[in-house]
C-alpha cells in the first residue's frame, strides 16, 4: 500500500500534496500501531522535495519522531529510508535518535 502511494505522489501536485497527502502522512506516522509508523518511513521521501520549506520542517521532525520511537521495527523503517533524500532534521542530534 505504501508503495502505491508513494507512485501516487509523483504526480499529484504541491496543493494536493499539503491539502491531502500531509495530513495522511502524519495521521499514519502518529498511528496507534506500530504498522502505520513503519509504513509511513517511505511515504516522506516522494514528497520532501515538492514542499515548501515550513512544511519540510514538519516533514523532518516527523521524521525523527520514527526514528526514535520505542518499536524497533518503526526505527528500522526509519533507517531504511534515511538515505533516500536529505530529509535528515538538522535541529535534532543525531543522539537523540535511537537507530
């Protein structure tokens, strides 16, 4: 399901990213289950760049919310698309992640 988002997001444009894809990003990265948090990991990337710079600060610290959450497989999926594009919160110590 993650994936086929992420396909979605690559033609949807910057206001239909903030009206529609944000708030599903952030509802699924604040999920009760850990399955949501892991899964919303590769919903940042797709989206990163096409945002302006207030929204990508919200990206990030979303962001390193997972990457410090108490489920390992949260931080793992937080991991795995770390490298994907520069989506690395500058304000956050890398201390305070717990990968």
């Amino acid at each position: 399901a993650a994936e086929s988002i992420a396909k979605i997001a690559e033609v949807l444009s910057t206001p239909q990213i903030e009206e529609f894809y944000i708030p599903l990003l952030k509802q699924l990265s604040q999920g009760k289950w850990f399955t949501s948090r892991t899964s919303s990991a590769a919903l940042y990337p797709p989206v990163y760049s096409k945002v302006l710079w207030s929204i990508q600060e919200d990206l990030q610290k979303g962001f390193a919310t997972l990457g410090a959450d108490d489920t390992p497989m949260v931080r793992r999926a937080a991991a795995k698309w770390l490298g994907v594009c520069d989506i690395y919160p500058v304000s956050v110590p890398i201390e305070t992640l717990a990968f």
